[in-house]
C-alpha cells in the first residue's frame, strides 16, 4: 500500500503553497504546522535543497472523532503535506493517507473518520 497520494503544479513554490492552504480551508482543514525543511537544513548543517516543506494539517471535527476512536491516534496527527520541488521545477504535492492509520490501530471506529479524512484530501488534491 503507498503511503502517499499527489498532484504536480506548474507554478511558482509559493503560489503553490498558497493554491494548497487554500484549497485545505475549503475542505475544513487548517495549517497546524509550517515545516520549512530546506530552510531549517540550510541553517543547521548549510545543505542547499530544492524548496521542501511539510504543512501539517487539521480538520478539527475529524481529528477529535479519530481522538475519541482511538486515543493514541494523536502520534499520527495532523495530516501532512509536503510540497517539495522536483529537478524540473514542478511543484509534487504529496498527501500522507490517512487510511494508513487503519493498518495501525486494532480500533474499528477510525475507519469512517480516516475514510472521511481521505476524501476531503482526495478533493483538495482534485482541486489544484
């Protein structure tokens, strides 16, 4: 099973971004977490890389069904988006499944919330 599902952009990193965070917000979801992976490598140890970040995102109603499911769900939240730019300059998008989840957690009820969570990441990637 592949853990990730994407899309690819031909546009500028931050329009990319921008498209993304917007296109999350029209399914619920919030930006949690802003992960700048090339910035945060070049300032620690001074490695150039291709833009690459990792947005951390939030359905609030989702993310507490999963919490009251399965209590340790927690681990595994938010959904993560990574944006990175590949050696043609094409922006991949890749969203983290949240079916994944139903493969490590013996809790039944996560199913629906990771079902319901996949189809609003499904849409957003449709969207861009």
């Amino acid at each position: 099973m592949s853990y990730t599902f994407g899309a690819t952009l031909s546009c500028g990193f931050d329009d990319a971004v921008t498209q993304v965070t917007e296109a999350l917000m029209a399914e619920g979801f919030g930006v949690l977490t802003d992960i700048d992976v090339a910035g945060t490598l070049k300032k620690k140890i001074d490695r150039d890389m291709r833009p690459y970040r990792i947005l951390g995102a939030c359905n609030p109603p989702l993310a507490s069904q999963a919490i009251d499911a399965d209590i340790h769900v927690g681990a595994l939240l938010p959904c993560n988006v990574v944006l990175r730019e590949d050696d043609e300059e094409k922006i991949q998008v890749e969203f983290l499944d949240p079916n994944l989840f139903l493969g490590l957690s013996d809790f039944d009820a996560l199913q629906p919330v990771a079902t319901e969570a996949r189809a609003r990441l499904v849409r957003v990637m449709e969207s861009l």
